[in-house]
C-alpha cells in the first residue's frame, strides 16, 4: 500500500502548494526523512508559489516564505517602526550633478504637500532589493535609491570604520540598507505659484535601465518627463503641452509602451505618448483630448484619474452623483463618451448622493476581487466611504468599506499585497486600514472570540453618522472592523499641522516592509517590523545589536534601542480599533518607547492576549502612572474627534476649499 513518503516529488508539489500555514510543510518534513529532502528541494517552492503567488525566488524560497509570513503577522499584529523620512545633510543634486546641501521648500505659507511614488525589484532572493522612492517638496523633488542585499552588507562592512565624506550623499539606515539621495528643482521656479501637484515613477519594465524616469505637473500648468542617469551624470526633461491649465491629476498606464494621461484645471483629460528616444526644446502635443462631465455637472471639476489597464482610463470628479466615469483609450486615442459611468447612490436611497471622488486606486490582479483586465477598483472621497466597483456589474458599487468611528474625506488609497488597502483621510494625520480578505481567512494570526454576544452599544458623540451607509439596507454590502493609526506631522509647524490631511501614500510593492505618507510639510515612513520577534524577517536582520547583559548568558535578546533607535529619532504613534457598528472600537493604544521592556515576558504575555505587537501599550493599564502626576508625553496626545469626523474644521487639500 503506497504512502504519502512515497509519492513522487511533482505529486507532493501539488499537494503542498494547497497547504494553508508553513508550518503544515514543517510537520510535514518531520514525517520521515524522505520527506525532510522533498521540503528542502521543492516543498518551500511549491509553497511559496501555490499558497502566496510568488515567482522568481525558488533560489530563496524557504527565507521568502519566512519573510513574507512574518510580514503579513506584522501587519495583524499592528508591528511597525514610524520614522520621518530626511535626505542626507548634502544630496547629488540632478541639475548640476553635484552634492549641494539640501534645504526644503522656503517662504511657503503652509507645509508643502507630498505627491508619493515608489516601486522595488527583487533580484532572486528573499533579501536582495532595490527600492525608488520620490516625492514632491514644494518645486523639487526628492529621489532615494535603498539597495540590500549579501554585496551590500560586504561593502558596509568594509566602510564601517571610516570617517563621512563631506560631500557624501549616501548613508546606511537603521536596518544598514543603503540609501543614496538626489534632489531635482525645476529652474526659474517660484515656491506656492509653481509647486509639483502630481509625480509618478516609470517602472523597469517602461524605461531605459540606465535611467530613472519620473513625470510630474505642476500648479502652474508645467507637465514634464524628468529623465535621470546618475551613473551617466546626465539629466533630460521633456515637456507636454497643457495650455499652462493647473495639473489635477496624472496617471501613467502600466504597458511596456506607456501613454501619459492628465487630468487639466479647464475639465479635459489629455492623453500624450511617451516616447523617451524623444527629447528636444519643443512641447509635446497631446494626442488626444476629452471633456469630462461638462454636460452633466457643470458645477463639478476634475479631482483624480487612474488608469484601470492599459487601455481604460478612471475618473474622478464631483460633486456629483455620478463622479466616477471610465473611459476607452483606442487607437485615435480617447472613446467618444465615457465607456461607464458609477453611481455612488446606493438603490435603496430616497435621493441622489453627491460626492467628489479624491482617489481611485486599482485592485492588483492577485487580490481578491483583482482582475487582470482592470475591471475592479476602490474610490475614495468627500463622504468619507471607500466602495469597490465593477466594471462587469450593473451596480454603482459592490461594497462599502466605512469607519464607524470616523468618517473623513479619503485623500488617498495604497494595496497592500492581496490582504489589505490603507486609506489616508482629511484629518487628524490619520491612515485607516481595512482588510479585503474573507472573514476566518487570516492565516497567520488568531484571536480568542469573546464567550458572549457582543450587545450594541448606543452611538456616541466620538462616533461618526454617514445617511449614505444607513442607506444601505443590504448589510452584507458593509464592511467595517479595520483599524485607525494617527501619524504625526512635524512639530516645527504651526498648531493647525497638527491636524494635516494624508495626502499620499504609497507602498513599494506587495512584498515591502514600508509604507510611505505624505503629509504636510513632511513624508513618514513605516516599516512593518516586530522589534521583539524572536525570529524577524531577515530582511531587516543586518543591524542587530545583541544586548550585552544577556551576551554572557548565551542569549540571542538584541538591544532593541540599539539595533532600531540609536538616533532616537522613532515615534510613538496612537492606534484604535474601529470596531463595527455593532461594537464601536475607540479605545486609543500609544506605543512605547524602545528599551528593554519591549522584549520583558510580561509585555510579550499581555501582547499574546491581545493579539497585538508587544510595544502597544493600553493607557487604562497605566493609571497608576498618570494618576501620580506624570504627563503624557506630547507626541503621545490623541486627537480629539468630532461627531463627523470634524468636517467643519476641514483644512483645504485635495479638494480645495470646495465643500462637496
């Protein structure tokens, strides 16, 4: 009678890439010792690829699939390092390629706000990466290459012990990756008149190896392809021709041969090829042009555009009730009329819903409801609700992502892999992140249900009422219980950036460790990081610092100030759970402070019973300390919530001053 040891290899492939945890391949391997080889050789492969969707890293399965499980349980658990994100003292600037000092924006009325872009590669192996990040400072942008990988580690090792270079525009970060910084200002350039609205990143795959390619527009109606060769010290731009009207919004289409859409102040799109073997004096004319919903709401005006595929082009708009339109690029250019418009009202309401549409962000293909063919995407705006929609389904919406808690205007949406999508919001410097997996289906992280069923809870004065999900008869259509994460604006500023919008976020890749949001004046960086996992990632496992008092103990406990705030420059963010309109959430949790606590058995106790990173810390279990007269640390204070998320405070941004 045959036994699961003696199957051939490519049937126990099969079988194991529908195993659900990697630790089913583990006790797996312990079976026998033909099966210990079949998991060495191609069970973690099988794993890797059949559970998670992941190619191209068979060579280091068995650390990919450590990474990325240990990445997924730091976003359950909420486990992550905030930093602000600084250029070196010098950066090579790419207008003379030369290492300048780097000031930011000067005499600006109000902090400048940050457009976001990034992307990574990975090289074979879990640990071998090389991540672009730019973004918008007022007339500038801010370029940072961050190399890891075994090369790197050799070259910091050689140069550890030697002094920094005056004009050195490089520096290792606190996970000793190595971060090079460029800076660009666009010549002849006034700070408020010209300020960069919009920046988007060329992928590998779209530009010349040799060169980053990085389009942006302006206020002042300036739209351009910057083309930089730092090995070449060469610099390129190529304008577009806009009729100087103010950039609202751009997209750049993800095909190998990538056309530039625009959205214009005068409420036309504009659509121009991108050809990087042209580069000469004179402005490229668009190759096709449309006006959006002039016909149907001529009060309403362009706020975002996205492409969906590579030829179908999203819109947002508003107010209006139908502030979504989706329209079919061919090949003269632009469909005549809108392929499909989206309806926001849900078909129980009594009446019309307007809205404005600030974002709109596609579904990558491999999460759930994600299409190759673009057909499903969010939208996030003024009313505060992110929906999903289809393009194959007669329905304005399939579903409502909605805080209870809070329901600010949605400035910005960033995919975490095939598990979530992170909302940045109007106020409070607050993210929201909601989860698009089905319920029971986290595989890495599992909490105690309460015995009892949970009662309603009356709504409160903190706790937000949106008519547009009372609507909603139709509950399933409803998903709520993410959870909220106050970031933390710049301290220099005045006391109103206390309370800036997320203007933008990004996320490299859906298996980065960073999630990057723009406020004002100021870009954070969070890396989904556990600082007291006994086994991290070992992506971020080159600068471990091990604590010399248990160094003689044999002990592998690390420093944890050491090894992730030597410069003391982490912050200590707030966080809530949003709960559901059943329970409301809003019991606030301040992270604490990087010392040796951190990795106490007492805090590791309390972090397993709530299933969260052990730096979260439950204010009510330090009355004691409160109450004896100690205050709360200023960069700890929680905002204070309005009824409705406090639309009447609402400071301009995305939508302007505009009321919708």
């Amino acid at each position: 009678m045959a036994t699961i040891d003696t199957l051939p290899n490519e049937i126990l492939s099969l079988i194991t890439s529908h195993l659900e945890r990697p630790r089913d391949l583990l006790y797996l391997s312990l079976a026998s010792r033909r099966l210990s080889e079949f998991a060495k050789l191609d069970g973690w492969k099988a794993l890797l690829r059949g559970r998670f969707g992941l190619g191209g890293l068979d060579a280091d399965a068995y650390n990919a699939v450590h990474g990325v499980t240990t990445l997924c349980r730091n976003w359950d658990r909420r486990g992550l390092i905030a930093r602000y994100l600084e250029p070196t003292r010098k950066t090579m600037s790419m207008n003379t390629w030369q290492a300048e000092r780097w000031r930011g924006p000067q005499g600006q009325t109000m902090g400048y706000q940050p457009s976001i872009d990034s992307y990574e590669e990975i090289y074979g192996a879990w640990g071998e990466r090389r991540e672009v990040l730019a973004w918008s400072a007022g007339t500038q942008i801010i370029l940072r290459t961050k190399e890891a990988g075994a090369n790197i580690e050799k070259i910091r090792k050689r140069e550890e012990r030697k002094d920094e270079a005056p004009d050195q525009t490089w520096k290792y970060d606190t996970f000793k990756h190595l971060n090079t910084w460029f800076t660009y200002k666009i010549p002849d350039s006034s700070e408020g008149r010209d300020d960069i609205t919009r920046v988007k990143l060329l992928r590998p795959h779209q530009r010349d190896l040799a060169y980053e390619d990085i389009v942006f527009g302006t206020a002042s109606g300036q739209l351009s392809l910057l083309s930089v060769s730092p090995d070449l010290a060469e610099t390129r731009i190529q304008h577009y021709k806009t009729g100087s009207d103010p950039i609202a919004d751009l997209s750049v289409s993800p095909s190998n041969t990538p056309m530039l859409a625009s959205a214009l102040g005068d409420g036309s799109l504009a659509l121009y090829p991108i050809r990087r073997d042209i580069f000469s004096d004179e402005a490229i004319a668009f190759s096709s042009e449309t006006k959006s919903i002039s016909d149907k709401a001529p009060i309403g005006r362009l706020r975002s555009c996205e492409f969906l595929s590579d030829d179908k082009l999203a819109v947002g708009s508003g107010p209006h009730a139908e502030p979504i339109e989706v329209y079919h690029i061919g090949p003269e250019g632009f469909s005549f009329g809108p392929l499909r418009r989206f309806n926001v009202t849900s078909e129980s309401a009594t009446r019309s819903h307007l809205t404005s549409i600030y974002t709109i962000l596609p579904l990558p293909s491999t999460a759930h409801g994600g299409s190759e063919a673009g057909h499903t995407f969010l939208s996030g705006g003024y009313d505060g609700i992110v929906r999903l929609h289809d393009m194959r389904s007669p329905r304005g919406f399939e579903q409502v992502f909605w805080d209870p808690t809070n329901d600010s205007p949605v400035y910005s949406l960033a995919a975490q892999g095939r598990e979530r999508f992170v909302a940045g919001v109007a106020l409070h410097s607050m993210i929201k992140v909601f989860d698009l997996r089905l319920a029971g289906s986290h595989a890495y992280h599992t909490i105690s249900s309460p015995s009892h069923k949970p009662k309603r809870k009356a709504v409160s004065r903190d706790s937000a009422i949106n008519v547009i999900v009372d609507d909603n008869k139709s509950k399933s259509l409803i998903r709520s219980g993410g959870w909220n994460l106050y970031l933390k604006p710049r301290d220099y500023l005045s006391r109103a950036t206390q309370n800036s919008p997320v203007y933008s976020l990004s996320i490299p890749s859906s298996t980065s460790q960073n999630l990057y949001a723009g406020l004002e004046g100021a870009v954070q960086n969070l890396t989904f990081h556990g600082v007291a996992d006994t086994y991290p990632d070992p992506m971020l496992s080159y600068g471990l610092v091990q604590d010399c008092y248990y160094y003689h103990k044999n002990s592998n406990k690390v420093d944890v100030r050491a090894s992730y705030d030597n410069d003391g420059g982490v912050l200590n963010l707030g966080m809530y759970e949003q709960g559901t309109e059943d329970v409301l959430g809003m019991q606030l949790l301040i992270q604490g402070s990087m010392d040796s606590s951190v990795v106490s058995k007492e805090r590791a106790d309390k972090a397993m019973a709530k299933g969260l990173d052990e730096r979260w810390i439950d204010l009510r279990a330090e009355q004691d300390r409160w109450s004896a007269g100690e205050a709360l640390p200023p960069q700890e204070e929680p905002p204070n919530e309005s009824r409705t998320g406090g639309r009447r405070r609402r400071r301009p941004g995305r939508g302007g001053g505009r009321v919708a």
